[in-house]
C-alpha cells in the first residue's frame, strides 16, 4: 500500500474505500465506515501497523450495507442477518422471525425515493426483458412522471429470485389480484372513518392482520406438501 492511501494489489485504505463510495453515497465518511465495522458488518484486515486493509469484497459489502439503509431503510441487524444468510443459505430460514408474521409497525409509510427506469434495473438486479414481463402483468408500473419507486425494486428483486425456481411473472398474477383483493377490503372498512384521527393506525393494523393470515394459511397449505 502506498503513503498515498492507494490500493496495492487489492488491498485497499479506509481513505481509497471512500473514494469508491463516495460517488454512488455522497454522505458516506470515514466515520460511517468505521462505526459499519464496530457494528460487525464488515472486517477488514489489520497491517502490522494496525492500518486497516479491505479488499473489493470488502467494499461490495459495504455497497450493499449502504443501499439497503437508503434504499429499502432496514436496520443494521436485519441488514447483518441478509449478509449471514447470503453466506450460508441453512441461515435463511433462521433469520426469519419465530412466529413468521408481520406486526402493524411494518406497515408505516416510509420516505418513497423515485428511481428512473436504469436505476431501477441496476438496484434490483434485473434486466428489462423482465421488466417488461413485470409490467405487462401489472406487478410494477411506473407513475405518472414514468419513474418507479423502491417498492417497485423490491418486488422486481423479488421477482428475480422467483425466476431463478422457474416461476415467471405470468404465474404472479395470482399474487396481484389477491393484494387488489386485500387492499380492496381494508379500503372499504376505512372508508368510513377517513375523518378519524385513527384511520392511519386502523388502516396498518388490518393490513399486518390480512397478511399474517395469508402467511399462516400458505403455511397450513405446505403441510400438505411437506407432510410435516
């Protein structure tokens, strides 16, 4: 490694580290990346000296922490749980809670960032063959200005997973039409309280009630499939 802070070989400084970052996350520092270590999200190695080596693996990670928090707004413990499950797939299923079920907190609106049709591509990992699949089948649809939202990331990530066990957006039309459904009924019951202080509150607590118990009858179903 240089004095200079450049990378030798793929070792790379802290200070070559932000310069990486800092492009796609202006805000990223020195002392983010630092506090991202000390909560174990990344461990780059030491010199003898004791200055910190990292490696673009290293710096990958870091992406990923660092989109997560802007993109999709999850905690640093859940954001650790993907990284451990990423590395050991038997982790996955231990880092969903115990009871499987979403609780009314989940459902708070969070700040939307609007993405342009490459930035959803590029965060979602899919490419636009897919995309248009997804659109077509109503899964995602840009707005009114032709931008998309981080929800629509998701559910193209989503869907991307699903089509690596063969399951192509025609086979999630299902999933569309029951949400309208849902969403549909939890709009008719608040409807009459829209001049109700309580309406936000009443409308998360029907929608983790309606998705807790899709879940537990999708688990029912499995039974069957399983024989457990």
């Amino acid at each position: 490694m240089t004095a200079a802070g450049r990378p030798a070989g793929d070792r790379l400084s802290i200070g070559a580290v932000l310069g990486r970052l800092r492009e796609e996350f202006p805000d990223v520092t020195i002392s983010k990346i630092r506090f991202l270590e000390a909560e174990g999200l990344v461990q780059p190695a030491r010199t003898a000296s004791g200055y910190r080596q990292f490696t673009s693996a290293d710096v990958e990670r870091l992406r990923f922490v660092l989109a997560a928090q802007r993109d999709r707004y999850l905690p640093l413990k859940v954001i650790k749980e993907q990284l451990e499950a990423a590395a050991d797939p038997a982790r996955v299923l231990r880092a969903v809670p115990a009871d499987g079920l979403p609780a009314a907190a989940d459902f708070v609106e969070q700040p939307i960032r609007r993405l342009t049709r490459e930035d959803l591509l590029e965060t979602s990992g899919i490419d636009a063959a897919l995309l248009a699949e997804l659109e077509e089948y109503g899964l995602v649809k840009p707005g009114a200005a032709g931008l998309y939202d981080t929800v629509s990331a998701q559910i193209a990530s989503t869907a991307h997973a699903l089509a690596a066990f063969g399951i192509e957006p025609r086979h999630l039309r299902g999933f569309r039409a029951a949400a309208d459904r849902e969403v549909g009924l939890v709009e008719q019951i608040v409807a009459p309280m829209r001049k109700d202080g309580r309406a936000d509150e009443i409308v998360r607590e029907l929608a983790a009630l309606s998705v807790g118990l899709h879940t537990l009858l999708v688990k029912a179903g499995l039974r069957g499939i399983t024989g457990k």
